[in-house]
C-alpha cells in the first residue's frame, strides 16, 4: 500500500530562503498535493534589492497559482539576501510566530549542509526550533552538493510539467541553467530511477513523527 501524506500530514508549511528555491525543490510534491492538504508557503529574502528581481514576487504569485497555492497562504518576510546569518536572531523569532500561527504538521526547508549560506541558515534554524514537528529537507540543484536522500515521492508526468509551467513564470531567472526544463526532467528522471519510478523528487527526513 503506497504511503499517504496527504493522510499523515493535514497542513504543510514551506519554507523558502528566496523565491524559486520551493519550487525548484518541492514543485511537483507541491503539484501532487496541493488539492489534498492546506499548504503554506514562506519567503524569508525576496532578493529584490536585486534589479533584476523587481518583478520576482510577481512571478512567485504566478507559480504558486499553477502549483495550486493559495494566494491567502503566502508569507514574505523582507531580510537581506546572503547575510540572513546576521539576522538570525529576527529570523527565528518570525519563525516561531508563523508556525505557531499555521500549526504545520511538517515543514519543508532547506538543509543545513546546503552550500548557499542563506539557505543553510534557514536549514539550521528549522531543525533547531521545531523538534516537535517532522521536518524534511529538501534539494536545491545548484547548491545541494552533499544531498543525502533518503525520502522520495513519485510523480506522474502530469506533476513534472505543471513544476516546469510553474518555474516558466520566473521570468527574471530564466538564464540560470537549473531552469532549463531538460535539467528539470533529468533530476526527476535520475530521482525516479533511484526507486524504480519514472519521476521522483528526492528530500532528506530530518524529523518524522506520527501522532
């Protein structure tokens, strides 16, 4: 019998250091659920001090909508990208007051090994805070070098192409290359080969905790 979360797990939190870096990592999850479960979704750093991100909250809205996410569970908090390190005293406490506020039963974050250091920040702090909550890492293509997986969830083809439709929307970042639809599918071709899948994305179990 396949594992449910939609059953396990009734509220799901997300959390992303910047813009793009959930759906990159929890896209097609997020596609497969979203209809089932009430997810929330947090921005820390939107990064638009950047002119090349003027537009990025804009087209985050945009991909959350084709991913499913509510508009009304969205949460942008405004630090300074690359040096959250230097605010994590602030962070952790705005931290506290949204998951106290949503109640998730999981939160998705970035992994406190990742190479990005704001993104490693946000890992640490998770991890240290919510050691009642289950909490899985999940895998950024550009900075998650170390990425141990050891969780996966299968998806179907109709998951992978709302994920690339969703990404499409960035606009402002479509010259990096981990936003080329091949790279996409290649990830969650070789993730879903791991476990004899077609499509897979991969995260790493911190915390699981059935109540």
């Amino acid at each position: 019998m396949p594992l449910l979360l939609d059953r396990l797990f009734k509220t799901w939190l997300f959390i992303g250091p910047h813009p793009d870096d959930v759906e990159l990592g929890c896209g097609g999850t997020i596609a497969r659920y979203s209809s089932k479960v009430e997810m929330h979704y947090l921005i820390v750093s939107p990064a638009t001090e950047d002119p090349r991100n003027k537009n990025i909250l804009q087209e985050m809205e945009k991909a959350a909508e084709i991913l499913g996410l509510k508009k009304s569970n969205i949460t942008v908090l405004h630090f300074p990208r690359r040096i959250l390190h230097e605010y994590r005293a602030d962070i952790r406490q705005q931290l506290i007051r949204i998951v106290n506020e949503v109640n998730p039963d999981v939160i998705f974050s970035t992994t406190p090994d990742d190479l990005h250091q704001d993104h490693a920040v946000i890992g640490e702090e998770v991890l240290r805070l919510f050691r009642e909550r289950s909490v899985i890492g999940y895998e950024v293509i550009r900075s998650s070098i170390n990425f141990s997986a050891n969780f996966y969830v299968e998806l179907s083809e109709e998951d992978i192409n709302r994920k690339i439709k969703a990404l499409m929307e960035y606009k402002s970042q479509q010259d990096r290359y981990y936003f080329d639809p091949e790279v996409i599918i290649s990830l969650a071709r070789m993730r879903g080969s791991q476990v004899k899948a077609r499509y897979a994305e991969a995260f790493r179990v911190w915390r699981f905790i059935v109540r």
